[in-house]
C-alpha cells in the first residue's frame, strides 16, 4: 500500500550520490509519539503496526529490503496515519538472496 510510503517525486543518481525528492511530512515519528504519550491505546498500536507491515509487504513484493525500521523512521501525516520513511540503507535484494545484517 503506498499511502504507508512516502511519495517518491524524482531520484538523480551522480557519480558519488544519489538524490530523492519525495514527499515532506511535518508530523512527529512515533518515537517522540511514544515519549510524550507514554503508551497507545491497543487499537492505535494496531493500527500503526498494520500501516508498517503494509509498507514493508509492498517494498517485499518490489525485491526491496528498508534495512533500517526503527521507530524514529515512522512518521505520521496530518491525517494520522504511520508512514516508513528513510531508505538510505535500503537495498534491492534478488531471488533467493539472504540478508544477514
């Protein structure tokens, strides 16, 4: 489900980096959530872990691999809802690969 991701509006690959332009979230990361609320409610932690499973489901079926969830790369938009972000140790796996970090 992309509504999980963040938009993706160009990428340019240079010889030593490579740049994305995506979409900015002003919300908190669930972190900072959690340190100012102390606990969620049953419901909000499912909803939250549904939203990040479903982020991880779909990079999983495009052969890629986030490499870094924590909770500081959760972020949620105006609306609420929990999105995956920061891809910088992400990798593109092939069939079969195994990962072992």
């Amino acid at each position: 489900n992309t509504e999980t991701l963040f938009d993706f509006f160009h990428m340019i690959d240079t010889l030593t980096t490579t740049y994305v332009i995506m979409e900015y979230v002003a919300g908190e990361d669930l972190k900072s959530c959690l340190r100012a609320l102390g606990c969620l409610e049953e419901e909000e932690a499912r909803a939250i872990v549904r939203e990040v499973v479903s982020a991880v489901h779909f990079l999983h079926q495009r052969h890629i691999a986030h490499g870094d969830i924590k909770l500081e790369n959760i972020l949620f938009d105006a609306a609420g809802n929990a999105k995956l972000c920061d891809f910088g140790m992400a990798i593109k796996i092939t069939d079969g690969q195994m990962l072992e970090e």
